[in-house]
C-alpha cells in the first residue's frame, strides 16, 4: 500500500482526531473575535507575511483569497483545512512510528496532545495564520510518515523540502522536527541499551534517520542563505527580530535564550487551574516512573547499560521541552510568546508514547490520565471561548458608542485625528475568568490602542475616513482638562486638542 493512503483502521483514527480537533476549536469558532493582525488584514487586506520571512504563507493565503495581493476574511474555512491537514499528518506519522498500534486508542488519545496544549490556543485564535501553522506542523509528521526503505538520499531530499517549506510557512513549527528525530533516538537508543546486544545490530536503521534530519539541516540553511535575506524586511523590527546570534556573546545568548524559554513555559503552567497542574504533574511523572520499572525490569543488558538506559529515559522529558522551541534561541532579540511554542504538543506525545511503552497491556490507567489532561485543557479552551465572546460584545458596544460620540462631535468637519488615553476596561465576566485561568489574559490582548495594525484598527472597523487614529505627543496629555473636555460619560471622556479628538478611558 502507498504511504499516503490510509487503511479503514487508520481512517478511524483520522476521523477521531479530526472530529476531536474540531470539538476542541469550536468555542474560538463560535466567539469569532478578529486576534491580533487579523485586526488589519479583515480591514485593509494587508498581507505583511513575507516581510517576516513567511512568503509561502503570503502566496497561499492570497491563492485562496482569490489571487492578487488582497486578502480577505474566509473564516472559519482555513481553520477547518488546517485541521484536516494536521490530522492527516498524525494519522500517517501513527502508521509510521507505532504500526503495532493502528487501532490503539490511547495512541489516538496521545497524538490529541500535538494540538491540545494551553501554547497552541495562541496559534489557533488566528483567523488567517491559523492555517499556515497547522499546515507547517503537519509537514513534520509528513516527513516523519515517510518509510525508511526510500533510502537515505530520498529522505535527505524529502528532509530539506519539508524543512524550506516549514521554514517558509511558520518558522517556530520547525521545533516539532527536532522532537521527533529525538522521539525515534532516544526509543531507539533505549532499546539498545535494554537489549544487550552489540550496536552494529542496529545501525542499519539509524543511517536512515541521521540522512532524514540532516536534510532537514541543509533546509533550514538553504532558508537561512538564500530565503529570509530576500524576503525580510531590511529593516525595522521585523529585521531586528529575525537577527540571529552572532560574535563573542553568541553563548551566552543562547544559553539566556534557553533558559528565559523554559521559564516562560513554567510560569504559564503554573497559571493553570490546580486540578489541572496535578493531572499535568502526575501524568508525566508517572510515565516516566512507568517507564523506567518496566524497562529495569525486563531488560536483559548489564547493570551499566541499564543505568544509562534509565538516565536516557528520565531525561528524555526535558529534552523534547527543549528541542520544541530549540530553534529560536539562535535569535538575538527572542520575546517569548504563547505562539512560540506551538511544538510544545510534541513534548506531551512523548509523554504518551512513553505510557504506550510502560503498558504494553494494562492501558486503562494511562488513558485515564491522558484523557483527563486533554479534558482539562478542553475546559480550558471552553473558558477561553467564553471570554473571547464577552470581551467581543464588550468591545461592539463601546466602540459603537465611542464611534457615534466621534462622529457626533465630528460633524462640522472641525478634527481629523483621534489618539486613545489609558486602557479600555475589560468586562466583568473577562476578569472572572482570567482570574481561574491567569495566562488567558496574554491572550486576550486590548483593542482601544493607537496601533492602527493591532488595536486601532478594531475602531477602524466602526469609523468613515474622515478621522485617522495617530500616536499621543505630550500636548495630548497636557490637554486632557476641563478646559478642553468635549463629552464625558462613567467609561471614558473625550476631549479636544487642537484638530485631534482624545478619548481617556477612566
């Protein structure tokens, strides 16, 4: 059978995760609030993609827009191709890595954690890009479904292929390489070290796998060589946030980078609700407790070589947290974000394909733990979708208000500018739930901003061309006075100064 067709076994399998990452997705569907530069591409049909080094992203979504350089609003249509794609991709890449498993529902409830991760709820609230980052981390598995009886130089070219087009879709996917190749070694280095037996046994299905990563190298050069010089912008901020490390401090970057990376990723977690912390902890430590009895236990290699087989497996955890953002600590000015660690989900298959290892038959513990996680950040992303919703009526009823109150005062034509003061406040039911869910507050970022790419444009939405939202300058400030004050109401007051209209949120 050719790799790329699924058996009735494996389409079971694609239909659960696809129906699944449909379910999970579903309250940002529902809530349909514009996210961050989705703001701008709905109200000017801005691309920008390739001046961040992402030109195929560009290319497709003005494809699918109908062609020329405009792109239009087709929600929810790239979420649902992203998706199948993504399950697609897992489902080949199961075949591949477990074929012994092809109706194991707990390899289908491991393989949920690729998408169903508290980081990955950035990357999906986007109307646009959503598409393009799922497609990217579905190219990984892609290359990891391909058999290794293609043969070294083909893996290597499939590698390289896979690795530009990632690169040129969404660049922080690419973490998701490096964890599968670390997935396969560290099975395969364990099996080894379990085994006893000598290492030329096993070579012949390690070259395989060292030609399939160094393609995904000379990818990822190719890209940084020919691709991003062409397409990212020469300057501004896009330029200084693609420059990577370079001179006597590289070291030291990195290492502040590898290090301000996995602090990130434990203070989001530990925002998380308690019950969820604790499923969290017990299901990886327990994986990794599972493992290390079982393989002590039924290897038949020598003491030494069954320590070094421990010491693999209970580092193997924190390795794939590090392959996952790995990349993007070559970056000399690296912000973390949520959006960042998309290849977080790959650390947790891990996890589960560690269950799948340490009970070969007594399942029932490890699915229950695995289902219960999935379920918690389900919850998780319920209560997102809910906050989204309130926080986009919210902002409909103010800034229609803000909007007529503008254009009220507007009428004789006496302004043609508008800047924002302070922070919009947010809504009751938004503060409640961010209270339960700490990190959901990165997420749901303010519109009322004089960004006219971000926030601005959200007031864009509501207002004629008559008036342009521009930056505060210090006579702004000065003028927010009685003197100068044109309307007020118990949410923001609006004042004059000069031939612009300030709005002060109070």
């Amino acid at each position: 059978m050719n790799w790329w067709k699924l058996a009735p076994p494996e389409g079971r399998r694609f239909g659960l995760l696809a129906a699944g990452g449909l379910v999970y997705v579903l309250p940002i569907l529902l809530a349909d609030r514009y996210y961050q530069d989705d703001l701008a591409r709905s109200l000017y049909g801005a691309t920008g993609w390739a001046g961040d080094g992402r030109p195929l992203t560009e290319w497709l979504m003005e494809l699918l827009s109908g062609g020329g350089t405009t792109v239009v609003d087709l929600s929810p249509l790239p979420m649902l191709l992203g998706l199948a794609a993504l399950a697609y991709a897992l489902t080949l890449y199961a075949r591949q890595a477990f074929p012994a498993l092809r109706e194991s529902k707990l390899a289908t409830l491991a393989l949920g954690f690729v998408l169903v991760h508290p980081f990955a709820m950035a990357n999906l609230s986007y109307k646009f890009d959503c598409l393009t980052m799922l497609l990217a981390l579905a190219l990984c598995f892609v290359l990891y479904a391909l058999p290794r009886t293609l043969g070294g130089p083909r893996l290597a070219l499939a590698g390289a292929v896979a690795a530009l087009l990632v690169m040129d879709l969404y660049q922080p996917a690419s973490g998701m390489f490096l964890v599968l190749a670390g997935t396969w070694f560290v099975f395969w280095l364990v099996d080894w070290l379990g085994s006893g037996g000598p290492l030329g046994e096993r070579l012949g299905d390690f070259w395989p796998e060292v030609w399939r990563l160094g393609g995904v190298a000379v990818g990822a050069l190719v890209y940084l060589a020919a691709v991003a010089p062409r397409f990212v912008d020469s300057e501004g901020w896009r330029r200084e946030a693609s420059r990577t490390v370079g001179g006597s401090g590289t070291l030291t970057t990195i290492m502040t980078n590898i290090l301000s990376a996995a602090y990130y990723v434990r203070e989001r977690l530990r925002m998380a609700p308690m019950l969820y912390r604790v499923v969290l902890a017990v299901t990886v430590v327990g994986a990794v407790l599972a493992v290390l009895w079982q393989f002590w236990r039924t290897s038949t290699a020598r003491p030494v070589r069954k320590g070094l087989g421990c010491i693999v497996l209970a580092g193997a955890p924190f390795g794939m947290l590090l392959a996952s953002y790995l990349p993007l600590v070559a970056l000399q000015n690296m912000e973390c974000s949520a959006r960042m660690f998309l290849a977080f989900g790959g650390t947790m298959l891990f996890i589960g394909l560690l269950w799948l290892r340490a009970l070969p038959r007594r399942r029932a513990v490890a699915g229950v733990l695995l289902g219960v996680c999935l379920f918690c950040q389900t919850c998780c992303m319920y209560a997102y979708g809910s906050a989204l919703k309130s926080q986009k009526d919210y902002e409909t009823y103010l800034v229609t208000q803000i909007a007529h109150d503008c254009e009220s005062i507007n009428g004789a034509g006496n302004y043609s500018q508008l800047s924002f003061v302070g922070t919009a406040p947010r809504p009751r039911e938004v503060q409640m739930i961010c209270a339960q869910y700490p990190f959901l507050g990165e997420l749901i970022q303010p519109c009322f901003t004089n960004n006219t790419w971000l926030g601005g444009a959200w007031v864009y939405h509501y207002l004629q061309y008559d008036l342009e939202i521009v930056g505060l300058t210090d006579e702004d400030t000065a003028a927010c006075t009685d003197e100068h004050l044109l309307l007020q109401n118990s949410r923001y007051a609006c004042y004059e100064s000069g031939d612009k209209i300030l709005v002060m949120f109070l």
